[in-house]
C-alpha cells in the first residue's frame, strides 16, 4: 500500500505523488518509520543517554531523566545502537561481579572453621547485601534485552518473509521485460517501486540483525545453538561465494557444506587421451595445449560476462544440455540487480581431457559487493567442472563446489 504522509490518503501502487496535496508517497514500512521519528520526546538520561518513556531516575546510574532534546532526536538510531551495547556492557559486567561474589560466599562457607567468627560475618555480610543490589539491577538490565531480542527476532522473520515474494516479483519483472511482454516505461515504473519496498525492508533487516549483533552471547541462546551463527553472522563471503554459484549454475541444489575447503592448493595435472608412442607425443602434446587455450577462453568469458553484466554473453558458455538453462539466466539477472563482481579471476588447477569432453578443476578468486552499501569482499572457491564440445567450442554442462 502506498500512503501519503501529510493526508494518509491511500493510493494505488506506482503512483509517486498525492492526488489531494502532491506530497511524495510512502510505502507503509516507510511512514510506519516516519511515525517512529514523529513521536513525542522522550526522557533520556544525561550520562548513560539510555532511553525512558516515564519515569524520573535512570535505572542504571540514578541521575534524573531530561526531556530528549531534538538534536538528540535526529540521532535516535546511532542512540539505539549505543543504548544497545551499553546495557549488554552493564549487564556482562554485572554478571561478573555476580558470579564472583557468589563464588567468595562459597569457598567463605568452605572455609568457615578455619576464620574468626567476626571476619566471616563481616564479608558475609558484605557480599549478601551486595548481591540484594545486584540482583534487581541485572534482572532489570536482562528484561531490557530480552525485549530486544524478541523484537528484533520477530521483526527478523517478518523481514524475511516479505522479502521472498518481493524478489520472486524482480525476477517475474526480468522475465516479462527479456520476452518484449510489457512497455519499457511500465517495467522502469514498476522496477522502480519493486526496488523501493525491497531496499527499504533490506535496511530494516540489516538494522534489526546489527541489534541482535550487539548482545551478550549469552542471551542469544534462544535462537538455538546453530541458529544464531546461521541467521544472523553468516558471513558476506559465504554470501557472495552461493551467488558465484548459482551465476555458474549449481543453483540450490548443492548445500553449504561444498565451501568448507575450497581454498586448499591442488597440484597441477594434465591427462592426455591415451598412450602413444614418444614419436608422436609432440603433435598431441600440442593439440593437448591447444584445447586448454580453448577452455581458458570459455572461462574468460564467463568472467567477462560477469563484470559487464552481460546475460547474452552470459548463456553462451553453457552447453545445450546444461540442466534448467531458463532458471540460471533469471538467476543470473536477480544476482546481478543486488551484487557487483570488482574482480574476478581464475586458475586451472586440474585438466582431463578426453575427446569431446573435459573435466576441470578449476579455483575462482572473488572480489564483489552488495549494491547498496556494501563493503567489498574476497574469496576462494574451488569447482569441479564438466564441459562438452560443441562445433568446436568448449561449453559448460555440469558444475558443483569442491567438498
């Protein structure tokens, strides 16, 4: 739904401009947002800059709470992010303090018959009264991020959810535009706002895992012991690594458990046909070296259709046989709308070559980023590859990552 933000007239997707006051429209993720920045000040406290909505002390430190100023305002999401990691400071260095003082009430009582009397009563003491004042303050501290963490999971979900059906629109989108189905100005139109609800949710998504980031490991336990390192720090090269391999075309068949070792040195091997005698071993020898060149070729240019985004270019280094060859080339356009590849280069790390076909091992070093604020990453993948001659051009039929 796309809203306007002065009026809160609704109006039909597509549209740019209110109809009643011509202010520019808002999807609802986006004025939901707006609202946020819209709400009334709030109390703050002048040391920790934690965040209240009622109250008149800080329950961190005691100092009394002040209304948020607008400069303040402006800087509510950096805010966020700091009252983040400052509670799970507070709260870890509680815990500290908590587990040590109960250790020393323990080995007190261990040890109580080797002591005086008054000296056990006096650190008993001590510590007993000081753990009545921790307790309250780290549970408190605790109920804070739980919150947080229960938010930032459910709006997680939600994110991802409504991500699926919008990328399954991109690639519709790639398909109808690529088979002349629509006008051009109704597929940059339509591109437009596609990009618009996929970019503002990806934002979200970044934001609410960067919260999830910044708590105590401890409290992240609820999302299962692989859930956390799967859905939220899954690394960018791991991430850019799938993509390589969907563009070459394993697509999602083949799991994560293909990356682990693909940066591992392989020697060098070059295996001719058959035997033959040493009297024509120069000739194949060269024919041999004359095939590689080829193959190098075909590789260049998946490279080079990669760093132009070159779908045609693209789909020329796949064999007739190549399985779902539709399916890559959409793939291939989705990936390309969201990452760019800075560098790319390849090395054979194995050649087999017998008649028509050829099996090579073949490592990928790969320099890419998201489109959107992405920061550049590197990686190594090395591939099995298969290829079959066709008029008398080496093609791609089977592909799959190294385990």
């Amino acid at each position: 739904m796309i809203i306007c933000p002065r009026c809160s007239l609704t109006h039909q997707i597509g549209e740019e401009f209110c109809r009643k006051c011509g202010s520019f429209l808002l999807t609802d993720e986006e004025e939901y947002f707006l609202k946020v920045e819209r709400m009334e000040a709030q109390l703050i406290c002048p040391v920790c800059q934690d965040l209240y909505q009622k109250g008149n002390y800080c329950k961190k430190c005691g100092s009394v709470l002040r209304q948020e100023t607008e400069s303040q305002k402006t800087n509510r999401q950096p805010l966020e992010t700091k009252w983040i990691k400052n509670c799970s400071k507070e709260w870890l260095r509680l815990l500290k303090e908590k587990n040590e003082l109960e250790i020393c009430l323990k080995n007190l009582e261990a040890q109580r018959n080797r002591i005086s009397n008054d000296e056990f009563t006096l650190l008993s003491v001590r510590y007993q009264e000081r753990l009545k004042e921790l307790l309250p303050l780290h549970q408190d501290i605790e109920a804070e991020l739980e919150s947080v963490r229960r938010r930032a999971t459910e709006e997680i979900d939600l994110l991802e959810k409504e991500i699926k059906p919008i990328q399954k629109r991109i690639e519709e989108l790639q398909f109808i535009n690529k088979q002349a189905g629509i006008t051009r100005d109704d597929f940059l139109k339509e591109k437009q706002e596609v990009n618009r609800s996929l970019q503002t949710r990806v934002r979200n998504l970044k934001k609410w895992r960067q919260f999830l980031s910044l708590l105590p490991r401890e409290m992240r336990k609820g999302l299962g012991p692989q859930g956390f390192k799967e859905y939220l720090s899954q690394p960018l090269t791991l991430l850019f690594i799938t993509i390589f391999i969907i563009l070459l075309g394993t697509g999602g068949y083949f799991s994560h458990q293909w990356y682990s070792q693909s940066n591992r040195l392989i020697a060098k091997e070059i295996v001719t046909p058959a035997s033959t005698p040493s009297s024509s071993r120069r000739p194949q020898t060269a024919l041999a070296d004359q095939e590689i060149e080829k193959i190098k070729s075909l590789f260049e240019t998946v490279k080079q259709a990669n760093l132009q985004q070159n779908i045609d270019l693209f789909m020329t280094c796949f064999s007739r046989d190549f399985t779902n060859r539709e399916k890559k080339r959409l793939e291939a356009l989705k990936t390309w709308s969201q990452f760019s590849y800075l560098h790319l280069s390849y090395d054979l790390k194995k050649k087999m070559i017998s008649g028509d076909t050829a099996d090579i091992r073949l490592e990928w070093l790969i320099k890419s980023s998201e489109k959107v604020g992405g920061k550049p990453e590197e990686s190594r993948i090395v591939f099995e590859t298969v290829l079959k001659k066709e008029n008398g051009s080496w093609k791609i039929r089977e592909i799959k990552p190294v385990s």
